[in-house]
C-alpha cells in the first residue's frame, strides 16, 4: 500500500503543475494580445477568442484541484484510500481502461488543450479546429467508457 501511496503522491504533484499550466494560460489569454486578429477585426471576436481561452484554462484547472482534492481525501482516510485502491486495480475496471484506451486519449486531450491555448496567439482557425477535435475526442472518450462499462 506504500508504493500506492506514493503513486497518489506523485499524481497529486502532476495534477498540481496541470493546474498552475491552466492558471498560467487562463492569465496569459487576458495579457497577451491576439496578434493574428486584424486590427479590424470586431471587438467580440477578440473577447470571444480571449474568454474561451480562459474559460478552457479554468475548466482544466477545476478538474486538475478537484483530483488533487479526491486523492488528498483519499490518502487521509484509510478506508477511501482503499477503495481508490480496489476500483484502480479491479481487473474490470483495467480492462475497460485498456479497451477505451484511456492512457492514449488522456495524453492526447492534454497536448489538445495545450496546443490549441498557444494556437490562439497564432492562428484563430487552427484553435478552433484543435478544440473542436478536443471536444469529440472527449465525447469519444466518455461514449467508449460508458459502452464498456454497460458491456461488461
């Protein structure tokens, strides 16, 4: 149970870079200027491009402090400890991981997020579309989990 809890450790130090990663890019959206908008460009463009890229960065944040909060509880209280335990190494549970491929798609909605934030300062289109792929990559994700979780 040691090596477990220092697995959670070390999650809870990941998730807390993720989140000051989400704080920072929240905070750059408002700083930085959109340089790829013309000077032309109407003025809701503009706070669209910049409050969607700062509602994405508070979203990733919430959920990064919402896990680092599940774990802390969990690595207080013994019996949350193992129950977290159980439901990461019950065979079905790591069947169903493996079946939606659920490593492959976290990895790739990370580098989506992060892609599409420094895309904005760049290329409006191209953040568009990289977050348009994040959201049905997601919705992929949570249908693959919710079938194999229905089949087995």
């Amino acid at each position: 149970m040691d090596a477990y809890k220092q697995k959670l450790r070390r999650r809870i130090w990941w998730q807390a870079a993720g989140a000051l990663a989400g704080l920072v890019a929240a905070v750059l959206s408002f700083v930085l200027p959109i340089a790829t908008l013309d000077a032309d460009a109407p003025e809701f463009l503009r706070g669209f491009v910049s409050g969607f890229a700062f509602g994405l960065g508070a979203v990733y944040v919430v959920l990064m402090l919402a896990g680092i909060m599940r774990v802390r509880r969990a690595l207080a209280n013994e019996a949350r400890l193992k129950a977290m335990y159980t439901e990461e190494t019950d065979e079905r549970n790591r069947m169903i991981r493996e079946k939606v491929g659920e490593t492959g798609f976290s990895l790739m909605l990370n580098a989506l997020f992060v892609a599409g934030l420094f895309a904005v300062y760049f290329s409006v289109t191209v953040s568009v579309t990289l977050f348009g792929v994040l959201a049905v990559m997601a919705l992929m994700m949570g249908g693959l989990r919710g079938y194999y979780r229905q089949k087995y």
